[in-house]
C-alpha cells in the first residue's frame, strides 16, 4: 500500500502570548493565547506512506535527518497510525520557507503542514479543530497554524478539547513586520525558558490572570476592528511575558541591545503618528503589527535605522491547505 | 541668634528594592527595603539658622537655587522647626560629591546630611533612627543613608516607625562598581514610575510578597556574611523591580541597549569565577555588587570593555557624620 499528500501551512505570531505548559507530555497549555497567522513564512511537507519502507524517514531541506530528529516525528506519526489503526512507515520530505535571516521558529508551520498531510493519508478527515488537538502534541503553537487570520487557542480541560479555533479572517488592512535582531539559536529555549518560569516566577500567577483578561480584551477589540486597541493589548501582554522571566529564579531575559533599540524605534515611530505595536517571543527577535498599507513605509524606516538587520513584512497568512494527494 | 552645624553623609544603593509608596505624603513605603552605603558618593551640607534671614535660601554646588527648589527645603526643615518650637529662617549650603558622570541620585545623601545638620542647630538631638522618619519625608532612601553599612529600612505601620536601623558594618571585604550608562535626566522619574506601577502593574502585589521574603533572606545572608547569596538575592531582588515595570500599563523600562551589554559582562565575569553581582535602580546605570578586594581588577575590565562608560568603585561608607557646630 502507498498512500501520497502534501500541505501547505503558514507560521503564527501570538499576540496574546503561549507560555508555560501544564501537561509537558500531551502539551496542554497554562493558558489560552491568540494568534495572528503570517503570509510570508510557511512549510511545505510531503508524506508517503509506503509499506516498502522499513522505518520512518525525514527529509527537511533537503537534508536527511538525524536518528533523533526522525524519532520526534516518528512519535507524532504514531499518534495518526495509532487512531487510524495502522502501522505502515512514512516518508516526510518538508521545506521551510522561513527566510534563515528572519530567526522565526518553524515548529508551528512544520508540525501543522505535517498533520494535514497524515489527516489525508490516515483518511482520519477530522476537521481542523480537532485535527489541531493532534497537531498540538507536536508543537503547542501549531494548532494555531491550522486556520488563518486571528486565531484563539483554547486551554481547555483535558487533550480533546484544548484545540484552535477561528477568531476573524484580519481581513482589515493589517500586516506584521519582523525585525531580526539576532537569528542563531537562542542560549534558553522556549521550552526550558517556559518551564523555569512556570516553575520558579513569583509573577506567573499574575501572568496566567492578566492573560486570561488580556485574551477577552482584544477579542472584544477584534470584533470592533479597534486596530489601536488590539495592537495595545498586544504590546502589553508581550512585555508581561517578558516580565514574568526577570522573576524567575535566576532571572533571565531574551532582550539583546539591538532588541532595545528596534522597541524605542517602534514607540518613537508610534509618537510621530504611525500605528505600529511591538510584540517578542522567546528571543530578540521583534514582530511589529501594523496597517498592511503602512507596511512599506514602515519597512523602509526600519530598514534605514537598522541597516545591518532584515526587515521582512508580511501581509495576513490562510489556513493549511493541501497542495496535493 | 544664630546657630551653625555642617553634616556630610554618604549615599547608598538599595540591594532590597524599595519600589512604590503607601503614603505620597509621609513617604511611607509599601515595603521595607534593605542597602549598602558607599563611600566614593557623599553631600556636605552646612545649616546657618539666622534671624535677621529674610526667608530660607538654599545654594547647591555654589548655585543659589530657584524659589520651588528652595520651597521643598522650607517645607523639610519646617518638620525640624515645628518639632523645635522655632521659626527661624536658615541659610543651607550645600555640595554634592556624586561625579556627575556617576549618574546616581545624590537625594538620598543630600537629605541625610541636611536632616543631620538640622537636628544639630535645632538641639532636638534625636537618635539617628527617630531623625531617619524625619529626613524620610525629604527623600525615602535617605532614611538609610543615615548609616553605614547594610542598612534596613523598615516599612512600619505609621510615621513614627517607618525607620532606618543599621544591619551590618559590611566590614568583610565588599565594594561596589557603578558603570555609568546613561547620565542624563530620566524620562520617567522615579516618583511616576513607582506610582504607575504601584497602581497599574499585574505584578506588583507579587513583587511585595518576594520582596518581604529576600529581606529575611538577604539579613541570613548577611550575617553568615554569605557573600555569594548576598549577591544572588540582590541580583534577583533588582531584577525583579524592572519586571514589575514590564507588568504596568502602559509597559516601560529604564534599560538601554548598553545597560544590557554591562549585564551580560557581569554574567560573564562571574562564569570565569569572579563574584560580581548587578543591580539597577530606576535607570540605565548598573551597579556592581563585589568583592573589595577584587574591585580594582574588576574595574580594569570593565573600563576595557566599556571605554567610554565612567566605571567607579567605592568601599563601603559610613553613616552621617557632624562636620562641624
């Protein structure tokens, strides 16, 4: 038996911030968060399922992977095969198209790109909320790459219901530009960063509140398509996740100076009427959401302040989708 | 009559934060706090009370200063005047030993050595712990500035017992390095960012507990003279100060691109087995907790890695001291 697709999935930046894990096995989160799905970055991954082939296989630009990497894919594979009553190996050939330069995490584009493709050749045909629940075990922020525009995913109770669903389609002049600051690979991972704080931040209980209120808030503010108020929200729950790290024990923090810099740009900017609000994840990178149609001014702005650093824009980004079967 | 006394007292770097006030009027804190006076930074200040005085006049460094600066001097020794029974005009001359380049607050020095020389012309002879609730409503910090040391600052539950009692001589080989970040005025003074936080910040109540639980940890720390724990907490205590900022509305921050370098240095001097710890008040500057005896090496790199920052140590400073009567 061969059984073929391919999908295509977008990566997500979360204004409304993903940190900390109440369920490291089943990746259930400590609280709900909501995204915005980007056009300009994204994964495209082909699965074979061949009965010929003696174990999994992984392919990622063009580079066969580790035994170790070919593990973790393997175990999330497993969790389609075993629901779909099967055992037959896979080969999985994926390409980012996250630009090196953009130091933008591929493991929601990936892990989404890569569920689609077994939902088609597993014939599970679950529809992408629940679909999202199998893709979260892969990487939490995935489930929200499985839909488009604003996306909530919900915390939950338990695994079958901590799933991603759809908010609104940001089809209201809206973009998102990401300044690199540094794209090497961080020396705190975002697991382990989220993991200490979960673990020893005298602030996180405070954190996990205000994101609750935060996340009610701008999808109040989305309704009402209040661009300013959602990218306040934004900016605001951004730097209290990066506020929760200084508590933890030791404190720590992702900012570089270079980080300090694009975020005193942003507000200078802001001050001179430009409606542009920053967000981070874990790293220095910084993601500003903006009006799509300010986009290129913007860019050239930031390009000239920071002529060492890629400036990227990138308009509004779709649901999965399956390229091929 | 007349009557003369001249009092120097040495300012001092809070390694247990205090970060917000109950009450504007009185300065009361919202919790106790704990430093270390240093010796490099100090005011001198002579207090002529003079009947034939028209009003109260105040000179700062050779510059007679202008009617609101010299309001809040009336309205500080009027504390001293009421006490006494007195209405006697004063002549208050006043030299800040703080290198400019330093950047360091000199309010703390300056209303020690006031208070100190007021208690002297005015014969109310307190003791240094009843004359800090006078002196902390000039400036909070001054209450510790009074003596030497490892000073607490005890929040209290009323104006009388919001006092300052000495901890330590800190005579076990301590200094401190002030890396000079920024010198200019801040754009948040630290009045409105202790107040935006206080009201605003999701972190904040979070802040007070731990800042209770590093007091009694630090005081265990210091009589055991742990230098490395004295040095942890102090670094964490700071850290969590700045990340109660992250948690206000609207977010702010007195970091600078350089003052993220310094840390990063320090970070890096203490992985090559040096004991160096930062912490940072509501500014860019960093300031350095270390061994003395270490303190001219550690200067030398610090001063290569940072040429055009001023990089100054201090040994620790003794408290207030009357000059001359």
């Amino acid at each position: 038996m061969t059984n073929f697709a391919k999908a295509k999935a977008h990566t997500n930046i979360a204004l409304i911030k993903y940190w900390g894990k109440r369920d490291e096995q089943l990746f259930l989160p400590m609280n709900s968060s909501l995204s915005l799905t980007l056009d300009a970055f994204y994964t495209e991954t082909e699965v074979l399922l061949d009965d010929n082939l003696e174990s999994d296989q992984f392919i990622l630009n063009n580079d066969i992977q580790s035994l170790t990497e070919t593990k973790k894919i393997t175990d999330f594979l497993n969790l389609f095969r075993k629901q779909a009553g099967i055992t037959t190996p896979a080969k999985v050939t994926s390409q980012n198209f996250v630009p090196t330069a953009a130091g933008l995490a591929s493991s929601a584009s990936a892990f989404a790109a890569l569920g689609c493709a077994m939902n088609q050749v597993t014939n599970l045909n679950m529809d992408k909320s629940t679909l999202s629940t199998y893709v979260r075990r892969g990487s939490g922020s995935a489930t929200r790459s499985l839909f488009g525009g604003f996306v909530e995913w919900q915390m939950g109770t338990c695994s079958e219901d901590s799933l991603a669903t759809p908010v609104d389609d940001a089809n209201w002049d809206i973009g998102m530009i990401t300044v690199a600051v540094n794209t090497q690979k961080k020396t705190v991972s975002s697991r382990k960063g989220m993991k200490l704080t979960v673990e020893t931040s005298n602030f996180y209980p405070a954190w996990l509140e205000s994101a609750a209120t935060d996340l009610v808030a701008i999808k109040t503010a989305i309704k009402q398509q209040d661009f300013e108020q959602v990218g306040l929200i934004t900016e605001s729950n951004g730097m209290k996740m990066h506020g929760t790290m200084l508590g933890a024990t030791p404190p720590f923090s992702y900012w570089e100076p270079r980080t300090l810099e694009v975020l005193t740009k942003v507000r200078q900017l802001r001050g001179q009427g430009w409606q542009c609000y920053f967000t981070m994840d874990a790293g220095p990178n910084v993601k500003i959401l903006c009006r799509y149609s300010d986009s290129q001014k913007l860019q050239k702005f930031l390009q000239d302040a920071f002529p060492d650093n890629p400036v990227i824009i990138s308009k509004v980004g779709s649901g999965v989708e399956l390229l091929a079967k």
